[in-house]
C-alpha cells in the first residue's frame, strides 16, 4: 500500500492526512475510506486467541527410580498439541522436550517447576524470572515466569509454580498474587499452571483466584490452570507414570467476547479393529472407565463398548484393568502391557 492509504485512527485531526488531502484533492476520497476502515477497526474488540495450556507435575525421583522414562514422556507426547506448559517436578527441561516431541518448544527451567513455550505461537518477551513464595521441609518454593507475545499481538504472563506441602493458608496466595501482579504489564492476559498442593477452596487459593477469571479457570484436585482467558474446555487425564493426573484445556485468551461452543461430536460409524497388544493409541482422553469384575476376562470387549456408548468415542486403550476412550482418528504406537483398538 502506498503510504498515504495506510489507514490512521487518528483522521481528520492527523495533520499530515490534511495536508495530503488539501494539495491533492484526487487522493480525497480514498483517504476517506481508509480512515473511515481504520476506524471501524478500531472500535471493534481484540480478537479472542485460542490456545492450548498443559500442567503436569512429572514424579522425576520415582520415574527415575523405576526407570519408566519412556512412559513418562510418552505420557507427555500423546497430548500434543499444545502451546504452553508448565511442569512440577522436572529436573531437566530439555530432556524432556526432546524426548517428548516437543524440540520446537522453548523454555526456562527456573526451579522444580520448569515452563516452556511453542516458538511458532509465542516469542519471549524480556528475561523469565522467578519469585520466592513459601519454604517447606523440601526446600524453597517459588513462582517462574516469563511475559510472551501472541503471533497475534496478544501479550501473556505465564506463570509455574509447585506449592508447598502442608502450607495453604493466606500469607501463600497473597505472596502468589503479589508475584503475578509485579510482572503483569498493562494490557498482558494471565495464565499460570502449577501442582498448587492446594485445593480450590482453601484459604491460600481463593486469594490467588482473586487475580484471575473464575469462568475461565479449571480446577482439577490440586492441579489447576488459571487464567484471565476464557475457558472453552479443560480436563484431568491419567498421568501414570506419575502419581499426579495431567491437565489439559483449551483458552481463548484477549478482551473479546467470549467464544461459542464448538461442534458437537458425532457419532463414529466404524467397525472395530482387531484387538492389539502391547499398543497403546495417541490422542487426549475423553473419559476412563474400570473393566467391571465379570469382563475381567475380556477387558477389550468391555472397553469397546463403553466406546460405543460414548458420543465421538473413536477407540480405546486398556491399561490395568482401566478403559480409556479416544477420540477418532488417532494413532497406535508401542507401549508394553496395553491393549488398544479403534473403529474410525
């Protein structure tokens, strides 16, 4: 566009603008139009972003002790994509983003609770840091955090944190909302995953969720992901190797209005595979369900039609006496001791 057409908010009162349109009266008209767009533009709400935000507190001691790391970081892979996430119980950041496909990925370890961040969705913006928040029998216990910019224009604060055992009360939520308020800048929508050691409704987190957007948040036992955003979906999922569940949801992050729900799933019209062993199959899970004691013998039947009844169940994987339902269109890969199957 030449320049004189790139619109300005600020016309007619722009001096440059009059000038233009005084000596060259041809040019009038279409420097109505564009200020006349720029406006419009102006006066319609940020646009809503959505992305998809992980916590996941991994049990390194124990998976290292039991040697099971491609469990865990499988666990890991089998949810992407996503765009953030924030990990408790991490000793290496970059280990685990590389074992678990997530090489794009970058990050900062801070303490114990590292963070990372998509490159292709988010660029840093400054250096993340970290704030000390409470000290328990394991040590110190902090927030790590770092401001990120949108491919969109959308600024965030995100924010990790692994809270202190046997420590919910006041003084730790304040500290946590003093944390995010002396780094949010004007404008910076707030995420902040973390193992919080602290259920929803004790004293230190109804402090903390003071800071945030109750409809946008999700609350999963003691591990949450908060956020100033708009929630569109949000879940706990098995976790094992680690004895916490992993968190999942999807946020539309900005000022705008808040979205409208998606499509409904549909029914899938497949017919089922034949049963395979030591596969597991990819995917986010859609719910779990206990083999009952009389199928015990045949756990891939029960699970199979705990799918059927299940709208925009696509297959399943059986680990332990446990279905977990997937959606269509996933992929199988190797993972000892499962059974997994799909119909479409």
């Amino acid at each position: 566009q030449p320049f004189w057409l790139k619109p300005s908010a600020t016309w007619p009162s722009s001096p440059w603008l009059c000038c233009l349109a005084k000596a060259h009266p041809a040019m009038a008209p279409a420097l109505l139009v564009a200020a006349a767009h720029a406006l419009m533009m102006a006066a319609l709400p940020a646009a809503a972003v959505r992305v998809e935000v992980v916590s996941y507190n991994m049990f390194w001691w124990n998976v290292r002790q039991n040697n099971r790391w491609d469990q865990l970081f499988g666990r890991l892979a089998e949810h992407r994509p996503f765009d953030l996430v924030g990990l408790q119980e991490c000793d290496d950041i970059a280990l685990t983003l590389s074992r678990s496909g997530l090489q794009g990925f970058e990050h900062f370890s801070g303490h114990t609770a590292p963070l990372a961040w998509n490159k292709a969705v988010f660029s840093r913006l400054g250096s993340p840091g970290m704030t000390h928040v409470a000290t328990d029998k394991w040590g110190k216990r902090w927030v790590n955090h770092v401001r990120l910019r949108h491919t969109s224009g959308t600024q965030v604060l995100f924010a990790n944190t692994h809270g202190p055992v046997d420590n919910c009360g006041p003084q730790l939520g304040q500290k946590w909302a003093a944390a995010l308020h002396a780094h949010r800048q004007p404008g910076d929508v707030l995420v902040m995953t973390g193992d919080f050691n602290c259920g929803a409704n004790t004293e230190a987190m109804r402090i903390v969720r003071q800071v945030f957007s109750e409809p946008g948040s999700h609350y999963g036992g003691i591990d949450h992901i908060l956020t100033t955003g708009h929630k569109e979906s949000a879940g706990s999922a098995p976790g094992w190797p680690s004895d916490h569940k992993l968190v999942k949801g999807a946020f539309h992050l900005g000022s705008g209005p808040a979205p409208q729900p998606g499509p409904q799933p549909q029914p899938c019209p497949g017919s089922w595979s034949q049963w395979t062993w030591n596969t597991d199959l990819s995917g986010p899970v859609l719910a779990t369900h206990h083999v009952p004691g009389n199928m015990r013998h045949d756990p891939a039947a029960a699970c199979a039609a705990r799918c059927d009844l299940h709208l925009g169940c696509g297959g399943f994987a059986h680990f332990q006496g446990v279905c977990y339902l997937k959606p269509p269109n996933q992929q199988f890969y190797h993972n000892d001791g499962r059974i997994a199957a799909r119909k479409c």
